[in-house]
C-alpha cells in the first residue's frame, strides 16, 4: 500500500499563510493566557509551581459537593475550590472531586491546610468520632498486623505470612476492583483465602467511610518556585543543547531555525493549555519536552534530505530545493506524524485523569511540531538564504558521516 | 546465509536472551501468565506515583548549628579570658558568623590576640571598625562549610535511623534539590505520613539540667526578679505549668535553668515508653544512662539532694518536668507528661535514634494512595498496549511483510528497555510510561524513514538487494541525528529536572539507544537475510 506518491507541492510558495496561521494562533492563544494572567489574576501553574495544597478525593457515591463546601466554610476554609472529575473512560471517576487550597503565607505548619480538610471529610462523610479505623485507609501492614492479632482463620502459631498475603489481597482488591471504595464488607467475600469468619471479624473492627482520599499534594512556596526554575532552565539548556547539535552538524542558520520552530510549538502549545483551562503541572513539562524533541526529530529529517539534495541539484534554486526535500519526506512525515497523532490520541482517550493535560499537550503538540518543521523552520532557512545571496548555504563537506551520504548518493 | 549475517544472528539472540532473562528471571521460569506479572512486577521498579506512598522535602535549617557553634565559641571565649584573666569590655554576637569583643585592656591585649590565634582556629580577627581596642572575630568560609556538611550528614543519617526502627519497607532518604540543604524521604505504602512526619521531624534534644529559680508565671516575672538580666550561666526555659487534674496543661511558665547541662541525650544507653505509675491511662518515657554519665549523674544528684536542689527534664527546650531531687540517682531516668501509648513509643524512639542537630521544615509533601497509583498504571499500560496494537497493524498492512520486520524490532525495543530498567534498578514512573510512548513513536518512525527510502531507491530503477543497502544506508544518518538530538535534550532534562521529569528522561535515552539497535542493526539483519533467500530479482515485499 503506497499513498502520498510522486506529490508536487510548493510549500515555500505557501510560506506566508503558514505564518499567518501561526501568527494567528499564537495571538489566540496569548491573548487567553493575558485573559487569564493579567485581567483575571488568575494563573495558569498547577500546584507544582504555584504552590499550595491539593486533596483528591473519590467518593462512594455523586459526590455530595454541597455539604462539603457547608464543611469546608465551616472549618474556615471559605477559599477552597472544588472541582469535579468528568472522565468519561473510568466510570468510577465521576464521583472523584478535588480539593484544592491557596498557599497560605501564615507561619503555619505546611500541612495545616490538609489536615482540615481531612478532619472536615472525616467529620462529614466519615464514620464521626467512631473508634473503629476506616477499612477504606488502612494500609496492608496494618491490615496484617489487625489479622494476626484477631486469627480469624484459627491458624495460631502457624500463621506465617498467610495474613500478611492475605492482608495484601484484601487491599489489592479494594484498590483495583473497587476503585479504593468498598461500600460493604460483603464485596471481600470473593477474594482468594477469604473465609466468612474474615468477614465478619473485618466488620467488627472496621468502619466504612464512603471516601477514600486518592492523592494529596501539598508543595511550599520554595519548593514552587524552584521547580517553576528548574524546569524553564532545563528547557533552555535541552533547546540550547540541540541548537549546537545542529549547528554542528548543519550550520548555525539550520539550527537557529529548528530552535525557533519548536520554540513557537511550545508557545502555542502554552495557548491551548490557556484556552482548555489547562494546569501546568511537572508533568506538563514532560509533554512539552517530548513535543520539543519529536518537532525536532521532524525538522531534522527535512534538513537533512535539504542537506542531500544541495549536493545532487546544484543548478536548482535553493526555495525549489527545500520544496522538493519536503515532498520527499512527506510521505514519511505523514505517516510518523500520523500514528504518533494516533498513539496520543489513545492515551488521551483512555490513558485516565493523571496523563490527561501531558496527552492533550502531546495531541496539540504533535499537530503543530508536524506543521512547524515545514511551515516555519524551512521558511526561514529560505528566507535567510534568500537575504544573504544565493546558494551561499552549501553544506561543508568534511566529515566521514557526510562523505559517506555523498558516496551512497552517487551510488 | 553467510557467516558474517550468522553472526549477527548470534548477537541479536545473546541480546535477546540477556533481555528475556532481565525481564522474567531463568531460573524459576513463569509457568503462569499472572507468574509473568509477578515476576516483572518484582523486577520493575516502581515510582511512588504508580505505587503509591508518602513523598516528603525538607529543609535543614542550617543557620542553627552555624548560630550554635557562635554562641558555643562566645562561651568558651568567655570561660578562657576568665581562666586567663584578660579583661574585656563586652563580648556580644553581631551575628551569626561574627562575634564583637570590646575593650580589650591595653595591657593584656597581646594575651588576648595569642590566645585568639592558638585556640580559636575556626576564626579570622581584624580591628574592629569604630573601636578604639575592639576586635571582631569572623567564622572562616571553610569551617562554614564544613559545619553546613557535617548538619547534613548527621541529619540524614538521624532521619535514616528514625524511619528504619519505624519499621517501613524501603524506604528512600537521600539529598536532593539544589540549595544543598533540603533531604528527600519517600515512604512507599504509607498513605498517611502525619505519624512519620512527627517521628523525622521531632528534635529529640535531651538534656537534664539544674532548675536555677522558678517557676515564673510569665518571661517579664522571672526577669524583673533579677533586675532585667539574668545571672551569668542561665537561661530562661519555658515549660508546662503541673495542674492539679493530672495529663491536663494549664499554661505556660518558666524556668531559670544553668546553660549548661549535667547530661544530654549523647549520654543515653536505651529509652523506653511504659504505662505510667502515677497517671493511670498514659505512658512515660524511661531512660538509662551509659556508665560514664551515670557517674556524673550520680556526684551531682547526691549533692544536689543535701541540698534540696531541683532538677529538670529538657526536650527541645521545653522543660517536661522539674522535681526536687530526694536521693541520688545512679542511671535512669523518666520523661512523664500527657503521653499516649504511641507519642511515648515515638519520643523513646527519637531518643534512642538520636538528636538532629538541626531543626527541619517542611517544604513538600505528597501523598499518592495506592488506588490512584493501580489506576495509573492499568490505564497507561492498557493505553502503551493499544496504541502499539494500532500501530503495527497498519505498518503491517502498509508495509506488507516489511511491516512484519518492523513490528519484531519494535517489540524487541520494548523488550530491551524493559530489560534494561531491570537491570540498572531504574525506576519506572507515570511520565516514564510517557516516555515509552515517545520510544515506541521514534521506533515507528525509524522504520518509516527506511522503509520509505528503500521504496524511492526501487521507484527510481534499483532492484531489491541494493535499494534494502542505499535505504538503510541513507536513512542511517537522519536516524543518528534525529535520536542524537533528543539524547542530548533528554540528558539536559536529566542533569537539571526535577523527580518525574527525570524519570521520562531515563526511559528516553534508555529506549532510544535500544532503538538504533533494532531499528538500524536489528531490522538490517532480517532483511538480509530474507535477501539472501530469495531470487535476486525478484519483487521485495515492502
């Protein structure tokens, strides 16, 4: 099966509407992000970087969100958000709510804001002040020290690690069959090694909450900061690490217009987050940096088919020589892009909650990075072409690796 | 085949079969598919965010053992210039790192400077500006440094010791951060860390010292009893009022209490938490001396008992009790207070790992539970799966038995970089799954680069066995710099990201090297040998 053959496109004839897109794009998406910025005070950092407090909690049911804001107002926490989780994937995902929580600048301790809104779950939709601990938290070690204690399969000294196996696929079932949830203690009976008298010794010494908390993050101002540092160093020195690969290889120009290219994939990218109300999370990063290195990988694969065809069309002018690399490579730029598009766009679907905003910033990514390498990057090795004279941009033929392109040219 | 492809065969297995084995173990081969999981699940190593676990980031505050080592030197200055008789105006902390000595008498200033010179090497003098015989001492960049390590070594190691008698399965204490003063703790399994938090963070300073005065009801009290100046030697320490209902504070008062302490919590041999005699209900802390303290203890209880002196229990500058001593005491002692079964079991812990020599803040905290990470992980593997499934059913459908090439060598890339986090004990983490997605997309894109070569080779006229040799040929360069690119991004990413960003830059490298493998060598091989089979000119399945 062969698509995409022999095509004759003048891409560079088309150059200016691809900068106009962008243009667009870029105004779109900034304009979003001043909206957000400097007209709503607002912020576009997750907790990662803005710093702050962020409880995730599923419940067993709808989530009640009226009463725990009643809840959360009434612990002097009038200033917590909550949002709801729509995951139209993971069913039990929709009674999942997260509770979020300014950084607050008093000399409390940094956890005092969690542990508030954990005593307001607890007084509202857990058991009360019952003494009984909540199965829903307890953890497998516990689990397990309870069950050696109680020996409700009368094994005595013969126990061995049989509780702490067992211990170990009680929680395991709690946490992948029901979501963290068990709403009764019923839903046990089927797990391996269970027997009736583990159940009901199981529901004499625990309560069931109908909550279980999935995550919380809690990062200091510090902390905030210097990741929000951290990462915009990381990018610059990861760009600026490729702009010498390239400029090594190729030539300045080459490598400055690949680092241009891929640094307006990410400020779009940064639009769309804007426009979908996206949060910037470490995470994010990630996916930013992926897009970086794979618009890169796009980029690179035309100039080096430019690279190949100044040595073969000496007579060609130079924009005819960019066209036809990238009809050459378009064939195996439409496929890549394409299945890459594809495998995003299933993690996207169905890669759940966690790696929702770095697919979308990947599907957004992949997208523009495609369209970048011959929108923008080769345009402006053109242009500056274009502006110096002529063909003045031959290739330094020297290295081993370039003879050897030029020997398997002439082949 | 000839012997150089056969070879190369050789190789690809050897590698194959290290991999295999670095995935599912050999000796005990899987019998079972669920066996399978298991036996990768013990191989890969899994980040708390797939796991789920505490994730703290602390702070030492460095500046108190730096400040403490200033007013240790101010002491000692102090006691020697006593010892020595030089006179001096005032010995004060400008701050600190710089201690202020005032007129100094002109006839022993030559003492002074010697004394100075010879036993207080940690400090560089200079005239102090604006004083007519004043010097000011400056704590030397060096001994700076060296206190910063020694606090951070002796800090870690204190937290290291608290969280193993915690009992927590593998827990990870480790610097991290640039700023050189923050330490990392990650507690997997633990769903919870308030109760651990307490354990790292309590102080654990002991110290039983002798009760000067009081107590005072408030700091004003105590100091207009003595003229607004304490005498020389003490210190006013707070502590809880004894109330008449037992377990039950009534405020805060205060005692004057000698700076210096007849035993501190070095001197400890064990420590103890057992239900208290005199309130029924809570627990008390019992410690035991070391031989050498105990004697000490031991002088000093008898004189102090002739007396009617009084003694105090000190953790971390609060006082816990003050009593008169009745007899002498040879080797142990209790801590009472409103302790519960478990705060008692913790503080006697504390004080058997010992002191910290610094206090800590937290500046991090994340708690993953264990129903998110199981979450994680089935939707990124399902959604890793998928995607591959996708994928090589349209290479194969697009590129026909070539396609088949290409989808061995993706496998055999995975299998490699899995294999490879086995090994090197990497530590697969949610944007690490991202990053397998990414080497599963530049795999792909490997193979379309040659695969789309080699059909432009045999549009343009060549037949099978030369344009398989120009298109690998040719592509091999574009493969060298498209993956070079993304290394040295992806070690960028390592050297200067944080945590999960770190963990995508390391399956990154990992599957990309493992990709020019098999996208290059790997995939050369196969279909050599598919040449090496059939009829020269003969139509190539691509």
């Amino acid at each position: 099966m062969e698509l995409f053959r022999g095509v004759n496109i003048n891409w560079m004839g088309k150059a200016k509407y691809f900068v106009a897109l962008s243009l667009f794009l870029l105004i779109v998406g900034w304009a979003s992000i001043y909206r957000t910025v400097v007209v709503k005070h607002g912020t576009l950092y997750g907790i990662d970087f803005r710093g702050g407090t962020l409880v995730y909690v599923r419940f067993a049911g709808p989530p009640p969100i009226d009463q725990l804001r009643k809840g959360l107002e009434q612990a002097g926490l009038a200033n917590s958000t909550i949002q709801g989780i729509s995951d139209t994937q993971n069913v039990a995902s929709k009674n999942d709510v997260v509770i979020g929580l300014e950084q607050t600048q008093s000399d409390e301790s940094l956890d005092a804001g969690k542990q508030k809104i954990l005593d307001v779950l607890r007084a509202t939709f857990g058991g009360g002040a019952s003494a009984k601990p909540d199965f829903n938290s307890v953890t497998p070690p516990d689990l397990a020290a309870d069950l050696t204690r109680k020996d409700p399969l009368l094994l005595g000294t013969n126990a061995g690690d049989r509780y702490t196996q067992l211990a170990s696929r009680l929680t395991a079932a709690r946490d992948s069959d029901h979501g963290g949830i068990v709403t009764s203690f019923d839903q046990l009976k089927n797990v391996d090694g269970v027997t009736p008298s583990v159940v009901s010794s199981l529901s004499n010494d625990y309560s069931l909450s109908n909550f279980a908390i999935r995550d919380a993050d809690i990062v200091g101002p510090r902390v905030g900061s210097q990741l929000r540092r951290q990462a915009v160093l990381a990018t610059l020195y990861a760009l600026g690490g490729m702009l010498v690969y390239i400029a090594l290889r190729f030539e300045w120009v080459y490598g400055a217009a690949a680092v241009i290219a891929v640094f307006h994939d990410v400020l779009i990218t940064l639009g769309f987050f804007s426009l979908f109300h996206y949060e910037i999370s470490l995470t994010v990063i990630a996916a930013l940096l992926t897009l970086v290195g794979y618009s890169m990988n796009d980029t690179i694969v035309i100039f080096d088919r430019v690279r190949e065809n100044l040595r073969l069309m000496k007579r060609e002018p130079y924009p005819e020589i960019v066209n036809k690399s990238i009809n050459q490579t378009l064939s195996r730029t439409i496929l890549t892009s394409g299945l890459t598009f594809l495998t995003v766009l299933v993690l996207y679907l169905t890669g759940g909650e966690v790696l929702r905003a770095f697919s979308f910033a990947m599907v957004i990514g992949v997208m523009v990075g495609t369209y970048s390498s011959f929108g923008i990057a080769a345009p402006i090795v053109v242009a500056w072409n274009k502006y110096y004279g002529g063909k003045g941009t031959t290739v330094r033929a020297g290295s081993a690796a370039d003879k050897r392109v030029v020997a398997a040219a002439r082949r | 085949m000839n012997a150089q492809l056969k070879w190369k065969f050789v190789l690809i297995l050897l590698v194959l079969l290290v991999c295999i084995f670095g995935v599912i173990g050999l000796p005990n081969p899987p019998t079972s598919l669920s066996q399978l999981k298991n036996n990768l699940a013990n191989r890969i190593q899994l980040g708390l965010d797939l796991k789920g676990g505490s994730h703290l980031v602390l702070q030492v505050q460095l500046e108190e053992a730096i400040a403490q080592h200033c007013d240790e030197t101010v002491d000692e200055l102090k006691n020697q210039l006593r010892a020595k008789n030089i006179g001096v105006g005032e010995i004060r902390e400008i701050d600190d790192t710089h201690i202020l000595v005032r007129d100094v008498e002109s006839t022993s200033a030559g003492a002074f400077r010697d004394l100075v010179n010879s036993q207080f090497t940690d400090w560089t003098m200079a005239a102090a500006a604006g004083e007519t015989s004043g010097y000011e001492l400056t704590m030397k960049p060096s001994v700076i440094a060296d206190i910063r390590q020694t606090t951070m070594n002796q800090t870690l190691e204190t937290i290291t010791r608290r969280i193993n008698a915690l009992g927590l399965t593998e827990p990870t204490i480790a610097f991290t951060g640039r700023g050189d003063d923050e330490i990392l703790v990650q507690l997997p399994g633990v769903g919870d860390p308030t109760a651990a938090k307490e354990v790292i963070r309590a102080g654990g300073q002991l110290q039983l010292v002798r009760v000067a005065d009081g107590p005072f009801t408030s700091e004003p009290e105590a100091l207009a009893k003595y003229g607004g100046v304490l005498p020389a030697g003490t210190v006013l320490v707070p502590g809880r009022a004894e109330s008449a209902e037992p377990g039950q504070t009534s405020g805060t008062v205060y005692y004057v209490l000698d700076k210096a302490p007849i035993v501190t919590g070095q001197d400890l041999r064990n420590a103890d938490a057992s239900p208290s005699t005199d309130n029924p209900g809570f627990y008390e802390v019992n410690f035991k001396l070391s031989t050498a303290a105990a004697g000490r203890f031991g002088t000093f209880t008898e004189q102090q008992a002739a007396i009617g002196g009084r003694m105090a229990v000190v953790l971390d500058r609060q006082v816990y009790e003050a009593a008169v001593i009745k007899s002498r005491i040879e080797d142990s002692g209790r801590i009472t207070g409103s302790f519960s079964q478990e705060s008692a079991q913790n503080l006697a812990l504390v004080l058997r790992a010992g002191a910290l020599p610094a206090s800590i803040k937290y500046l991090e905290e994340r708690t993953v539970g264990p129903s998110l990470g199981a979450d994680s992980i089935r939707e990124g593997v399902r959604a890793s799966i998928g995607s591959m499934i996708v994928v090589m059913i349209f290479l194969v459908i697009y590129y026909r038995l070539s396609g088949v090439n290409a989808v061995v060598a993706l496998i055999l890339n995975l299998v490699i970089l899995v294999a490879f986090m086995a090994y090197a004990g990497a530590v697969l983490t949610l944007p690490g799954i991202a990053g397998v997605i990414l080497t599963i997309g530049m795999g792909v894109d490997s193979n379309v680069l040659v695969f789309e070569r080699i059909r432009e080779e045999l549009r343009n006229g060549k037949v099978a066995a030369p344009a398989v040799d120009t298109g690998f040929d040719r592509a091999f360069l574009t493969i060298i710099d498209t993956h070079v690119t993304t290394v040295v991004s992806a070690i960028f990413l390592f050297l200067f990201g944080t945590g999960p960003v770190r963990g995508f830059a390391v399956t990154l490298v990992i599957g990309l090297i493992a990709n020019i493998f098999t996208s290059i060598y790997v995939s050369r091989a196969i279909f050599d040998y598919h040449l090496s089979k059939m009829d020269r000119q003969a139509q190539l399945s691509i």
